[in-house]
C-alpha cells in the first residue's frame, strides 16, 4: 500500500498522471477540414495563415487564422455541428 501510494505521489510531483502513449485520442470529425474552412471564409474572408483540429474548452473543433488587412482574425468550427464557437481578433504580434 505505501509503495502504491508513493508511486501516485511521484507521477503528480512530475506532472504525470496517465501512462505514457494514453493521451485521449481525437475523434473523427463529421465535418471535414474543407467544409470547416469554408464556414470560416464566408464568416471572415481573408488568407487563411494556420489551421489546426483541436481540442479546447472540451470540444473538438477547427481553428483557422486568417489574415485580414494587418490583423489576424480567429474563427473556431465545432468539428462536429459546424457551429461558429470563436470569433475575434488577435492583438498584432499575439502568439497562439
């Protein structure tokens, strides 16, 4: 039992509470990246400068930066409604 207990201890102390390779694995989106981007466009038309299938706020969603003038504007598409979930601005210069 102590040795067990230690053990817990040690993997919070390095931040480790899953065995390696456990990370949750994304699921497959019902909208494609295509359609995602598409949404995206019509919403903020521009040059889109990074796209990315990401999880953030626990949902699964498409992420795009697209150049506008001299501002980047995010748009956030739930990969699974096609639901806008961000719309804004970055600051000029803003790292993701």
């Amino acid at each position: 039992m102590k040795t067990r207990f230690w053990a817990v201890m040690a993997m919070i102390a390095v931040g480790t509470t899953m065995p390696a390779g456990a990370a949750e694995k994304a699921p497959k989106p019902k909208l494609s990246m295509d359609q995602a981007k598409a949404i995206a466009l019509k919403l903020a038309p521009g040059k889109i400068k990074k796209s990315e299938y990401e999880k953030e706020d626990g949902i699964w969603r498409y992420s795009f930066d697209i150049e506008q003038s001299k501002r980047i504007h995010e748009i956030g598409v739930d990969a699974m409604t096609g639901k806008v979930v961000e719309d804004a601005f970055e600051a000029p210069g803003a790292k993701d």
